[in-house]
C-alpha cells in the first residue's frame, strides 16, 4: 500500500508511469509524508517534446524508476556514486539498457560537465541522495547546505531552462520520537539524530529553489520504508540463512 498522498504528487511528477512503478515497489506507508513547495514555471523553455529525467543516486528506488521511465518512452539519465569496480559494472548495465549513468562523487574536485549537461536537457530531477557529511558543511547563507548534490549543482539547476519539477526523497526519521503517537503533513520536525538533523537541513536547501529567483517547484518525500522485489523482511531472514539473531 502506498501513501495518498505519496501517489498524489507522483501523478503530478511522472503520471501514469510514475504510479504504476511505484505499486511494483511498494513504499511502506506508516507514514509517508510529502511536503510541496511549489511555484510559478512561467518563462521556462517548453522546447523539449520528450519527457527527460535526471536522477541523483540510482540506488534500489533510482534505478528502479530509471528503468520503468525508459520504458514508458521517457529520455533517462543519473548517477552512480564514485568509480568503484561494482559501480563502474552498475553503470555499464544501465546504459546497455539505454540508461545513461554517470560517476559523482560529491567531495571529489571535478567539475561535472557530463552532469551539467544532462540537467540542463532535463524536464523533471529527482534525487535519492542522503546527506553526505553530518559534521560539518558548505554554507549557503542560512546554514543549511549540507546537501551534496545541491553544493556542487546549485546553480546549474537554478538555471536549467527546461526543468519543471524537482524531487527530493527524505525520511520520516526527521519527525523523530513520537511515542506511537500520528504523523501528518502538519506535524513538527523534531530530529533527533546527527543523521535525521541533517536530513531537515538538506529539505529546507532543497526547497529553498521554490523561494529563489528560478521559482522550481519541489517535492520533498519522506518515506518510511522501502520494500520490494529482493528487499524485504522475509529477504532478510532467507540472507541470514534463517537466523534472526543475524538480521
């Protein structure tokens, strides 16, 4: 089962497509909260006839999506991290599949042309990356820049002329402990965690674009879980060759 809410606004991000992926992997929904900043996309290039998405981490959820998107037509793009031997492997994969993927590292010196290039061939941008350094980080101004993709790429969506919807996928551990107690939409943050502070600090990096001069409307999602095909709680335990004292 998937949240309303969560299947709401990815009718609006990747329609059809974008729903019917996400009943396939399942995202446990208790709870499962999004917040929208959205804006104005008036004066943005409307040029580009096929749908193009760039995808920050393709990870389970990344790749996954990736995957259901080139089928439905769409122009696929993202990145792996580093340039280990199973990521290098991972990459060759998705573009034999017509997928292009490419290598960031956030803390490394490059200066991402590759990158760059695709955002700004990009209607729609997702991002699955967690924050990369919870003990210190790059300020924007506000103190929040802790989000790596944001610290190195900024500008270069800011001013991406066709992009029209930005992505971020957070946790619902930036609500912290509830005692059991409802989640909604309405509900405080109150993280605990070095790890669940610097997520709400990459959320308000993120939707601080729907308040900046390019007016991007941002999608933040806050999952509680994810589960599908080869991750789940019964996956875990067959892992562990049955004993629950290794899960």
């Amino acid at each position: 089962m998937i949240s309303h809410i969560l299947l709401v606004l990815l009718n609006i991000a990747f329609s059809t497509q974008g729903l019917n992926f996400f009943r396939k992997l399942r995202i446990a929904s208790s709870p499962c909260l999004s917040l929208s900043a959205s804006s104005s996309i008036t004066g943005r290039s409307t040029e580009v006839a096929k749908k193009s998405v760039f995808i920050f981490g393709l990870g389970y959820v990344g790749t996954a999506l990736a995957y259901h998107l080139k089928a439905a037509g769409w122009n696929v793009s993202g990145t792996v991290t580093g340039k280990s031997s199973r990521s290098i492997y991972k990459a060759s994969e998705l573009r034999k599949k017509g997928i292009l993927a490419l290598y960031f590292d956030p803390k490394s010196d490059s200066d991402w042309k590759d990158i760059k290039q695709q955002i700004n061939k990009s209607t729609h941008l997702l991002s699955t990356i967690p924050p990369i350094d919870f003990e210190s980080s790059s300020d924007d101004g506000n103190g929040n820049e802790i989000d790596g993709v944001l610290r190195v790429f900024r500008d270069t969506i800011q001013t991406a002329s066709h992009l029209h919807w930005i992505g971020y996928l957070s946790s619902t551990g930036v609500y912290g402990e509830c005692n059991g107690a409802w989640i909604t939409e309405n509900t405080p943050v109150k993280p605990i965690t070095t790890k669940s502070i610097a997520r709400v600090q990459a959320e308000r990096s993120w939707l601080s674009l729907a308040t900046s001069p390019s007016s991007l409307p941002v999608y933040i999602f806050r999952l509680a879980g994810v589960y599908g095909p080869g991750r789940s709680a019964l996956e875990t335990v067959k892992k562990a060759g049955g004993d629950l004292r290794l899960c």
